[in-house]
C-alpha cells in the first residue's frame, strides 16, 4: 500500500472523526476541566485540581450507593437477558402473523416515553389511591405498600426496568436468531441432539454477538437511567433506591453542586467505558 | 426595440413587485420583539393562575403590538438551577422566575438585573411604599432591586371545609399543636374492617417535588432557627426533635397521618386531598384555587400554623417566586418594561381575582378587599395575614437548596428504617452540610 492510498483512507473517515470528536468528546473533555475547579453559581472561579474527586472519596455514602447501582444493573440486565431470550425463542418459533403481532406487543414499552411508562407504573403502586392495592384491598389481603419498604422498592425499580428494556433485547436476539441457518438444527436433530442440546450448544453459542450487544446496552443503560428511579421512587424510600444517577442529578440540580456532580459524572463515564471493554475482553470478541 | 421596452417594463414591474414586498417587511420584523420567559405556568393552562398568566400577557400584548411575550414552560423544581446554567452558558430567557431557596444563587452570580436602573427609579415614591413587605426585601441586595415576587406563597395548613365542619371543627379552634392532632384524630375516619378511610392530617415525605417540613414552623415557633450564622443546619436542635417528633408521631403513635406517605410527593398529596383520603395537609396558598376548581369553592380553605400556648401562631415558611429579568438579554429594556406592568397594579388586581393569589401591594389588598370577603376566598386574607405576622423566609447570604429534602428523608429513615429522631436529623445536618461544602 502507497503513502498515498493511506492518506486517502485516512481523508475518507477525517470529516466524521471530526465529528465525533466534536460531538462526543468534546464536552467530556470541557466536564473534565470543569471538575478540576472551584464551581460557584454555575461558573468555574479557582483552580481546584482533583479535590472535587477527593470529596467523593471522603463520602461515607457513596459506597453504598455504588453497592445498590451494581445491585440494580446486575439483577436487571440478567432478568432482561433471560426473559428476554425465552421471549426471542418463542417468537421464533410462531408463525409469521402471530409472530409479528407478539413481536409488536412486546416492543412496546420499549417506544413509549420512559417518564410517561413509569409515571404510570408509580400511579397504579402509589399508596393507597392505586389500583394495586384497591386489587389488594378487594382480595382481602392487608395492604402492601411496595414503594414504602425499601427491599420492594429495590424490586419493583427492578421490575420496571426490565419491564421497558424487554423488548429492545428481544427485537435484537430474534435478529440473531433470525440468522442462524435451519441446516444447523436439523444437522444437529440428525445426529441425535435433543431440543436443549441443540439450544445450548448451537444456539447460544451462534447468538455470541448479539447477546453481548444486549448485554453492553442493557448494562450502560441501566446503570445510567435517571429518569425511572427518579419518577418512580426518588431514591427512597430512605436510600432504598439511591442508584449513582440520581446522587448526580441531586448532586447538580438540587443543591447545584456542579463540581462534585461533573467529578462523580466522570467517573461513571470512566467506569462505562472500562465495562464495555472488560465486556468485549471476556467474551473474547475478535471483529 | 419593441422587445427590448417589454423586457424593461417587465423587469420595472417586477421590481416593483418585489419591492412593494419587501418594504413592508422590513420595518415589521424590525419592530417586533420577542421577550422569552420562564415558568412553570403554562400560558395555555386551565388552573386559574394559568388563566390570569394567559391574561396578563394578552393585555400586554394588546397595548404593545410590537412585543410578543413567549412563555416558555418549565418543570418548577429545576428552573432556577437551570436559569443558572443558562447564564453561565449565555442563552438564558429575558425574564425568569426564582425560587427563594435560590435567589441568592440568582443574584450572586450576577445572572439578575438591577430592575432599579429598568424601570423602579421612575417610580414616585409612593409606588415604591406600595410594595414594602419582606418579600420586597428579600430581593434588594444594597441599592439595587432585583427581582420582584410575582407568587407568594405561604405554607401552611389547607383543609377540607366541608369535612371540618360534618365533624364541628371550627379551624379557629385550632391554636395549639395538641389541638392540630386532637382535630386530625376527629378527622380520621375508619370502615368496619378497621381500615382508614380517610386520615386526618398528611404531607408527602418524597425526596422529590419536597415542600418544606412541618417541623420548621414548630421549630421556628420555639424561636429556633433552620441555619446557623455560618449556614450550618440546626436541625437537630431540641425544637427541631420535638417538632419531627410530633410530625412522625402523628403517624407511628396517633395513626392520624398515612404511613404511605413516606413516599408521597406534593401531587400525590394533591390527588389524595382530592379524593377524600386526607382532611388537613399542608400545602401552599398559591394551591388552594386550583384545589377549590377540583372541590369547590366553599370546600378548601386555609388556616395558620397553629401556636405553642405562648404565641398566637408558628411562622410558616414563604417559598414564593420571584421575576427577575436576566443581565446578559438582548433585550433587557423590553424585558424590564414587561416585568413593571405583569406585576404592577394593574396586573395584580388578575393575579388576585382570577389566579387566586394573596396580593402583595398595600394598594391592591384595598382594592380587592371585597373580592376577598366573598365565601372561599378567606384564605387569601389568611395567607397575606401570615406573610405580614407569621412568615419565614429562607435566607439568601448562602445556599440553602436541598434542605427540604434533607428532613424528607429523615422522615423516611425514622418512618422506614426505625432510627431515632435526633440521629435521623443529626444524619440530615451532616448530609446537608457536606452537600453545601460547610
């Protein structure tokens, strides 16, 4: 290859590299200079290098809430990740019109606003108004105030979650799905496989990429939702349900402590990006 | 020949054409001013306040052709801080309301005009008199103004007439904290099967769209303070326990307020008032006409905080807004000419009459004394009442924001988790203080 073909290469992806870099790195590099000073009313006085980090060091609290942040992520993306692909091999196996009805009803809480869904979801479990526990009520069974004890809270927060992100992972796995070729199967069927051989040894293997997109995907947008904690149970009750966004959003928004905010926003967009890699790393992922 | 004239008076036609369009133009978009504003109103709303914004800005409008008033809605908690971002990145609205627990964000960062050099100094001094309250005061920062209140809001207890008098409760009765619970107590109301039907007194603990605690009156009637000198929290205090103590015993010990409402924000509390769930909560004046559209007029009404025996009444908490019009606009003289009239005198009367405000102008109280006498707007005389006698306002020489939501969650560890009152409060001071880097 010429000098000369390289740099024409090169030329070809410069216009959206500039892009990019305008775009997405920009503004972490501007967060980042913004953390290293002194912020008051909004605006950066004195340089202040990394004691906007050392506070969060010195939080006694945080701990505990990066504990709940890996508690959330960790149960949602798993309950995800299996009922979604129970959902994805099922669909497969239906018929095309029934198949894209299902399809379709799944997708749904995927494509309406995450603040509309959970406002919903806290309007039907809010106490003692909602419609689950007037169902409680007419059961006969002592009311039980989900979103007042902190394990439910923790669960129900799971619960939505999953609830909205199911279907963006099945539409995924059943593309994945879609592409494995019915000669595997039926090779397999010839040489004696039975269905969960067959699952577990050609089909989930074959579903490597998609299953770690999903996984990448569901485990960054949970571990990054604000909006759903926030609507839902505002992080309590207590701390219940205090998940690292909403320390950001409290951090910033509510008593407008723009360093400290930016500081702890940067170190979720470090760990981000050190779980995408450890992610493509484990699963041994070569393009 | 004849070919090259039609050509020319083609051309003259359409030169004329075209400028018979453009110059019309010119002068109208020249003319035409755009004032952007920030609330959380919304200028096509239905609740009264809504209407009397909607209003307001209509006149305006009819007797400036050449303004046009943009309202551009908000979500009420996140305004300011984000005014404040809008500052510092330079786009910013002309004018934007503040909440008192940022106003002294707002005017130390020099993100509010001086509505003196706008428009006050061509006031006569006795327009200036008209406005003297603590909320005035509570905007002026040496010789300059800046920003004035355009909804006062006084937090106390709302209640459901209809309900207080079914159970012979005069709300005049009610003087002392003892008395609030022995009403809340007649007010609660259980089915056959021991359930609560109805509670007699709540307020919404949520972390989220937090009102101020109504611990704070009880403290303040004790003639504690919320803050130390050096912007500390004094929650902890021995009023500060005694009135947290009161707030979640009247719901672990009397059972009078929900449990459930731990996690209660102030619409859920709304919804809950609305539907016959609670008889007395705590809520704000700048509410109670909304709430009186949804029940009725005669049925919602407001009284003060009650007493400890030695003082008539507990200082409620004023945590109104306040309009200011941003130093860096382009157009801060057309900003500043809308600010004096949406909330001068005449704006004001609408405020009052149809948005259901308590006034703020000595003159306007005059002038809507008998709009105020009429059945289910007392509380309008009860909440300027308040603001003149038992008001509290949140001081501005440092940063009080998230305060409310510190002794929200105390609530909810004493409530939820089982912790003791004072290590819950001491809990709420070391949080509140390292958020606020004191």
């Amino acid at each position: 290859m010429t000098m000369y073909s390289r740099l024409t290469g090169v030329n070809y992806v410069l216009p959206a590299m500039a892009l990019l870099m305008l775009v997405l790195f920009s503004p972490v590099l501007y967060g980042f200079w913004f953390s290293l000073f002194r912020i008051q009313y909004g605006a950066p006085t004195d340089f202040a290098g990394l004691e906007n980090y050392a506070r969060l060091l010195d939080d006694t609290e945080l701990g505990a809430t990066l504990e709940r942040s890996a508690l959330f992520t960790c149960c949602a993306v798993a309950l995800t990740l299996v009922i979604a692909l129970a959902l994805a091999v099922w669909i497969n196996r239906l018929g095309q019109r029934l198949g894209f009805v299902v399809q379709m009803i799944v997708i749904l809480p995927w494509i309406i606003s995450t603040v509309v869904a959970t406002l919903l979801f806290r309007w039907v479990f809010v106490s003692d108004i909602g419609l689950a526990g007037s169902l409680v009520r007419m059961a006969g069974i002592p009311d039980v105030q989900l979103l007042n004890n902190p394990g439910s809270a923790m669960a129900l927060l799971i619960g939505v979650s999953v609830w909205k992100r199911v279907g963006y992972a099945v539409i995924i796995l059943l593309a994945g799905l879609k592409g494995i070729p019915d000669d595997y199967e039926e090779a397999a069927k010839i040489d004696g496989a039975n269905p969960w051989q067959i699952f577990w040894l050609i089909v989930l293997p074959l579903l490597k990429t998609p299953l770690l997109l999903v996984t990448i995907v569901l485990t960054l947008s949970n571990l990054n939702t604000v909006e759903t904690p926030l609507v839902l149970t505002g992080g309590g009750p207590g701390d219940a349900t205090r998940i690292l966004p909403i320390e950001v959003f409290d951090r910033a928004f509510v008593t407008f402590d723009l360093g400290s905010a930016t500081a702890l926003a940067l170190v979720m967009f470090a760990g981000n990006i050190l779980l995408v890699l450890a992610y493509v790393r484990l699963a041994k992922w070569k393009t | 020949m004849m070919q090259r004239r039609q050509l020319l008076n083609t051309l003259a036609a359409f030169g004329c054409v075209l400028a018979s369009t453009l110059i019309p133009q010119a002068p109208a978009s020249a003319q035409t001013k755009t004032i952007r504003m920030w609330t959380f109103l919304s200028a096509t709303g239905t609740t009264p306040r809504e209407v009397a914004l909607a209003q307001i800005i209509k006149n305006y409008e009819a007797a400036n052709p050449g303004t046009k008033i943009v309202v551009e809605t908000q979500v009420w908690d996140q305004m300011t801080p984000k005014f404040l971002a809008a500052h510092r990145a330079g786009n910013a609205p002309d004018i934007s309301w503040v909440v008192t627990d940022f106003l002294g964000d707002a005017i130390g960062s020099g993100s509010l005009a001086d509505l003196n050099e706008l428009f006050i100094r061509k006031w006569p001094a006795e327009q200036v008199k008209d406005h003297a309250s603590a909320y005035w005061d509570l905007t002026k920062k040496g010789d300059k103004q800046y920003a004035m209140f355009a909804s006062p809001n006084y937090i106390s207890i709302v209640y459901r007439a209809d309900l207080l008098k079914a159970a012979g409760i005069d709300p005049a009765s009610i003087k002392t904290w003892d008395d609030l619970r022995a009403a809340a107590e007649k007010l609660t109301v259980k089915n056959a099967a021991g359930q609560v039907t109805r509670y007699g007194y709540a307020q919404g603990f949520s972390e989220q769209q937090a009102d101020p605690h109504m611990m704070i009156p009880y403290l303040l009637g004790e003639g504690e303070q919320l803050f130390k000198p050096n912007g500390k929290a004094n929650f902890a205090s021995p009023s500060g326990v005694a009135g947290m103590t009161f707030a979640t015993d009247l719901i672990k010990k009397y059972q009078v307020s929900p449990s459930q409402s731990a996690t209660w924000t102030v619409d859920d509390l709304f919804e809950q008032f609305s539907s016959d769930r609670v008889a007395m909560i705590q809520g704000p004046s700048v509410r109670v006409s909304s709430l009186q559209a949804k029940l009725g007029k005669e049925n919602v009404g407001q009284m003060l905080w009650p007493g400890n025996g030695k003082t008539a009444h507990s200082p409620a908490v004023m945590a109104g807004w306040a309009v200011g019009v941003w130093s860096k606009g382009p157009n801060k003289e057309e900003a500043g000419r809308f600010v004096d009239y949406f909330l001068g005198a005449e704006s004001e009367k609408i405020w009052v009459t149809v948005g259901g405000q308590s006034p703020l102008m000595a003159s306007t109280a005059k002038a809507v004394a008998s709009f105020v006498d009429q059945p289910g707007n007392g509380y309008i005389r009860v909440a300027g009442e308040g603001a003149s006698k038992y008001g509290w306002l949140t001081p501005i020489e440092f940063n009080v924001g998230g305060y409310r939501q510190a002794l929200n969650k105390a609530t909810q560890r004493i409530l939820v988790d089982g912790v003791a009152v004072k290590a819950a409060l001491e809990e709420a001071e070391t949080r509140f203080n390292r958020q606020n880097n004191r």
